[in-house]
C-alpha cells in the first residue's frame, strides 16, 4: 500500500480527523477486492488526496475504480444509509439480520410495560427467550448514537421487562456509539449493535455473514430506488426472489438492470 503523508479529512458531519488509509482498504477488503485490486487504487487515489478532502469525495472516487459486485458492496455502509430518510426500512432490515441468525422477528409490536404501553421497533424470540430491539437510525454516516438514545431504551426495557416478560434489550444503529453509550452498555448489560460494534461483529460483519446487502447499494435511479423501498424491496436477494414483480413495476432497462445486477451482487 502506497505511504500517504499526514493530512485532514473532512466528515459528512463537518468535523476533521487525520487520514486513515486503512479505513478505506478495510473497506474494500469487504468488498471482495484482491490484494493486487486494492494497491492498484491505493497507488491511484494518492495522487488525488489533499489536506481538507472531504471523505465523500475518497468514497466517490474509489467506488468508480471498483467494479460491479465489489462496487456495491464497498457502498455498504452508505446503502444502509439509503434506506432512509425514516427509520422503519431500517427496522426491517434489523429483523431480517436477526431472522438469520435464527431469531423469529416480528416489527413494531406493541408491548405492555408495567407503566405504560410501548411499541417497540423488532420483537425477537427464541425458544423461551424474549428480546427487544430499539433502533435508531441515523440520515448522517457522521452522527453517533449517545447516551441519551443508550438511556432511553434502557428505560423501556426496564418497563417492559415486567409487564412483557422481556429477558434483555438490544440498541441497533446504523452508525457508531459515542464512549458514554459503550461505556453505559457493557455497565448495565444494553447489547449495542452498531457499524463494527460488537467490534469484529458489527451489523456490516452481519450482512456480510448472512450476504443480506440492502437493495439500495445497487446502482438506482432515485425513481427506481424509491419505487422497490415503496413495495417492501429491502434485501438484494428480494430483487431475486420478487423478479417478475421488478420487471411489473420498472421499466425493462431498469429491470435487467437491476436484476443482473443483484445476480452479480449475490455470485460467490
């Protein structure tokens, strides 16, 4: 890997931080890209880099220099993103994570606490255990969740771990946790799931594990994109499943697009 000098990067939120090249190649690793793919755009990208660049700027340009199913899984992070700009596709996308793993899931259910009534985001079961999952998602890859958000859903549980007979609580996010929310929840025992959190076994090492991709790392024209999320497309593989429903509601182009590249995204 090419030797890059000290510089600043600017984040989506505004702040700076000191250039890390190994986000970026760690980032590629994932997406499936050789040793020899990942130097090659190393040594290109270095040329191109300057003190101030922004990291959406690096994301851009690395992205055009990976091609197809790498292309789209080093978008990962940001397909998440896409899902939004309101939570309830990110929801879904949890349960279908947790649904893998072997939990059965069931979205916004409403809970008995022995305060109040609750409607928690995914409801998880597995033989007699009874998990809660609160999620809280982020329009903004800078944001991090805080200790706030770690403190309210800690609350909740503790309402409905009576009323509802819930055994623990799970904060999923689509971004990183502050210290405070870390420090809170290894504490008071709040599972975080988060973008590498647990570290090694984020909710990117889920998606990678289980090759759930959400449908908005494909290439979409907003129109097409937002035409899949409309009728409860989340996962590249629904694209596979539901084929004869893309091509009813996108135009041919856009189908065989959309389809060949889910095929790709998928291929081992």
């Amino acid at each position: 890997m090419p030797r890059v000098g000290k510089m600043r990067v600017i984040k989506r939120s505004g702040e700076s931080e000191e250039f890390d090249p190994r986000k970026t190649v760690n980032a590629m690793v994932r997406s499936g890209a050789t040793d020899e793919e990942i130097n090659g755009i190393m040594e290109a990208l270095e040329p191109q880099l300057y003190d101030g660049i922004s990291t959406e700027e690096i994301y851009s340009t690395v992205r055009r220099m990976l091609q197809g199913r790498k292309a789209a899984r080093y978008s990962l992070k940001k397909g998440i993103l896409r899902l939004g700009p309101e939570g309830e596709n990110f929801e879904t996308y949890v349960s279908r994570l947790f649904r893998a793993e072997g939990y059965d899931t069931k979205t916004r259910q409403f809970l008995n606490g022995r305060c109040i009534k609750h409607e928690v985001d995914v409801l998880m079961t597995r033989g007699e255990e009874r998990i809660m999952v609160e999620c809280k998602f982020h329009n903004y890859l800078g944001i991090k969740c805080t200790i706030q958000i770690a403190l309210y859903v800690f609350a909740r549980f503790l309402d409905v771990r009576e009323g509802s007979k819930i055994d623990r609580p799970i904060l999923a996010t689509n971004t990183r946790f502050s210290q405070d929310a870390l420090q809170y929840g290894r504490c008071v025992g709040l599972e975080l799931l988060g973008w590498n959190s647990p570290e090694g076994n984020g909710i990117e090492a889920l998606a990678e594990r289980h090759r759930l991709f959400p449908v908005t790392i494909l290439d979409l024209r907003k129109s097409d994109q937002d035409v899949l999320l409309s009728n409860h497309f989340i996962l590249v593989n629904d694209v596979i499943d539901r084929a004869k429903e893309v091509r009813r509601l996108l135009s041919k182009d856009s189908a065989e697009s959309v389809l060949a590249q889910a095929n790709e995204v998928l291929a081992s």
